[in-house]
C-alpha cells in the first residue's frame, strides 16, 4: 500500500549502496539530500533552458530512513519562478529491495537561480510555446 500519490515527474531513480550507509545500514541523508539535488537541478535546468544553482533548501523533513538496497525514486514539480529564481518542490521515495510498494521517505522545498555562462544571474524564462503548422 502505498503512503500517499506522488508529486510531480521522475527525475532520479538509483539503488541506495553500501558506500553510501552508516554501520546502521541507514544511507546518510546527506546522500538523499544530493539526489534530490541533482533532480531539481535537472528540472530547473529543463525549465529555464540552462545552467542554475541550487541557493536555498526549505521544509525539508526526512519521514522514514533509507537502506542499503533499497531503490530511491525523487519526484520533482516547478511551483513558483521569479525573474531569476525557480522554485521546485521535491518528493524521495524508495521500494525496498527493488520490490515493495513505493514508500515516501523525505520532500522539500529547493530554490534555484538561473545562471549564465559566467555564473550571473540571468532571466529564469518558461519555455517558449510554438505553434504547429497543424495547428494554423
């Protein structure tokens, strides 16, 4: 059973190794926190059309731990763009042993700035919407 539906597109899915646990078997959350990193950045990415960097992390709130062998799936949603900022809710969830219902086990609130080339901020635009042919 399932703890609740889904936020938003997969944009990481991985298998939670040993190298990444403490002699608990839990995985460190601070590996969690980086492929949450890494999907949010992807989808900011997609958004604006180029280079962003991550500048601000809020609400976040690890639910249950992560083991060894489990497969973490991270889910993300653009929900807010300023001029230069996109915000993106992310959602981690794991199956354990590659095989149980999906399990949410952490979210949070990421905050990225579109850069250009030279690291400055730049405009953080939608992309654009084109008309088919068909459509005319």
């Amino acid at each position: 059973m399932t703890d609740a539906t889904k936020t938003g597109e997969l944009m990481v899915r991985t298998a939670a190794m040993p190298a990444d646990a403490n002699s608990n078997g839990d995985i460190f959350g601070g590996w969690v926190l980086s492929q949450m990193d890494i999907a949010g950045g992807i989808a900011a990415a997609e958004y604006s059309h180029g280079r962003v960097a991550t500048v601000a992390i809020e609400a976040m709130a690890f639910l249950k731990p992560v083991h060894i062998g489990d497969v973490l799936c991270v889910y993300t949603d653009v929900v807010n763009v300023g001029r230069t900022s996109i915000r993106v809710h992310i959602e981690a969830w794991v199956r354990r042993q590659r095989i149980s219902d999906p399990e949410k086990v952490t979210e949070g609130d990421f905050t990225f700035v579109a850069i250009d080339e030279q690291g400055q901020k730049r405009l953080a635009t939608p992309p654009e919407t084109k008309t088919s042919d068909a459509s005319k």
